[in-house]
C-alpha cells in the first residue's frame, strides 16, 4: 500500500471515529430558542470530570454544529450577558442538545448540627418562590425526597424547606442566571429524652406529648412544635427554647427544655391534676 493510499485510510478511519453535534439556545424564562449569535466554548472533560485547558470547539453561532470524537465534554454558552453550561456525552450516534440560558442550578445536603456527617436518609426538600416579609407566602416550585437534591430554576429568589425527623428547616437563597451553587443547610438541631413520672415513679405506659415553643405568641398560645406518643420519647429539636408537656391519663405536667445543638437533654416531668396548662396554638 502506498503512502499516500496509507493516509487516505486513516483520515477515514479518523472521520468515522467522529460523531456529528448539534448544540442550540433556549431562554429558560419563555423556553423560545435564541436566534442571535452564541459564543459556545467546547472542553473535554478527563476521567476525573476535570475540563481540559484547551477548548476543543470555540464559535459563534446560533445554532452550534460540530464534529467530535467519543468522551465526555462540556459546553458553555455566552450571550446578552448570561452564561450556561452542559456536560454531555459523545457516542458513535449524533447529539443534539439544548442549553437553557437564564436559568441556576442548586444542589443541596444537610448536616444536623456542625461537625455532623452528611444526613444518608431521605429529607423532603421544598423549593418555593421568595416573598419577602412572608416565609410561608411563596409558591411550591418543585418538591425531591432525597438526602441531597438538586434544582434547576429560573433565576431568582427562593425558599428551600428541608423536613427531616419531624423538624423543619427554611434557607433563603438569591440564584443567579447560569450560576450554580451548592449548599450545606446546618439544621442545627439537638435531641431531646423526656421520662414522667407518677410520684417517684416511672410511667411505662404510653404518654402524650408535646413540645411547644417557650415564649407565647400575643394570644398568650404556644406554639406547636412536635408530638410524640411513647414511654419515653427522644425528640429531635432544633436548637432553642421549649415547654415540654406530658399527658397521662387524667394527670399532666410540664418542663421548661433547653436545647442546644449537637446534644442531648434530658428532661422529667412530674405528672399531676394541677391546673395552668399552657394553650397549644392551634393550626
């Protein structure tokens, strides 16, 4: 075979190898395609997700297409001021892919209290819309029960409701066009054993119990915070001040609980028919 029969060969093989990309725009906010020119930038990613320094595709276009080799790449996009990114994965069949600009990526983990490991066990995540001067006023966007989730939104400002164990937790986060974050949401959160008693002694049968929040709201109420049915319950609490209440029977009675975050407090109640129970606030 000749030399130059020899090069003919390998550029085929070389072109094969290759598979035809296809890479758009979108605006997140409208989902319209964006017609105006895109600066894409085109990076290889190692066997450690790590981008290479030397871009393996820089144009500008509309509509991006382009030939490249098996591997896992990333694409950014930059237009009127906004930027995003998608990794991607190049086969022998072609790709097309549409990058959404306009929009922010969150991931999110939890720890009970500092020092703590990450939680393992699902958490029920909420993502709502910020309204200011109302916690609870915003719109359910999205909803993941995981231990770590992740959300792909609109730029904006949102509320991330973490639920875990009976607690609940909000953070407020501002998410920026094409900005990915990631978050850690420190519950900072302590436990709670609680024992009654009758006289001196222990009370092994089931207790109703209720932990409410020390300071009274302008109708003299307390409100609620967790509920437990149980001999001897061990409460996760946020860290904070409590009343602890205990009804058995026709018998009740109440402690005040300090907790603080990362430890154990215990607390006994001596059960009685004395009267000045706290008022629950009702929900």
């Amino acid at each position: 075979m000749s030399a130059a029969a020899f090069l003919i060969s390998s550029n085929d093989v070389m072109a094969a190898a290759e598979a035809e990309v296809t890479i758009n725009a979108a605006n997140g906010l409208d989902g319209k395609e964006i017609t105006e020119p895109v600066s894409w930038t085109i990076l290889k990613l190692d066997k450690n997700g790590k981008p290479g320094n030397t871009p393996a595709v820089q144009e500008a276009a509309a509509v991006l297409k382009t030939k490249l080799k098996p591997g896992q790449y990333q694409v950014l996009g930059q237009t009127k001021g906004m930027a995003a990114k998608q990794t991607f994965t190049v086969g022998k069949e072609p790709v097309v892919r549409t990058v959404t600009f306009g929009m922010a990526e969150i991931s999110i983990k939890m720890i009970t209290s500092k020092g703590r490991k990450p939680v393992k066990e699902p958490i029920q995540w909420d993502m709502l819309t910020y309204v200011k001067g109302q916690p609870k006023g915003g719109q359910l966007v999205h909803t993941v029960k995981a231990p770590t989730a992740t959300f792909n939104v609109p730029a904006g400002g949102y509320v991330v409701r973490a639920t875990y164990n009976g607690t609940t937790a909000d953070l407020v986060v501002p998410l920026k066009a094409g900005q990915s974050y990631e978050y850690t949401l420190n519950l900072y959160a302590g436990f709670a054993e609680a024992a009654a008693y009758n006289g001196k002694k222990k009370v092994v049968n089931d207790v109703t119990w209720q932990v409410v929040r020390a300071k009274a709201n302008e109708k003299g109420e307390h409100e609620l915070v967790a509920e437990h049915t149980g001999p001897e319950p061990k409460i996760m609490l946020r860290e904070g001040k409590y009343l602890v209440i205990a009804r058995y029977g026709e018998t009740w009675g109440k402690e005040h609980l300090n907790v603080m975050a990362g430890e154990l407090s215990k607390v006994k109640i001596t059960l009685g028919k004395d009267v000045g129970m706290p008022v629950v606030a009702s929900n």
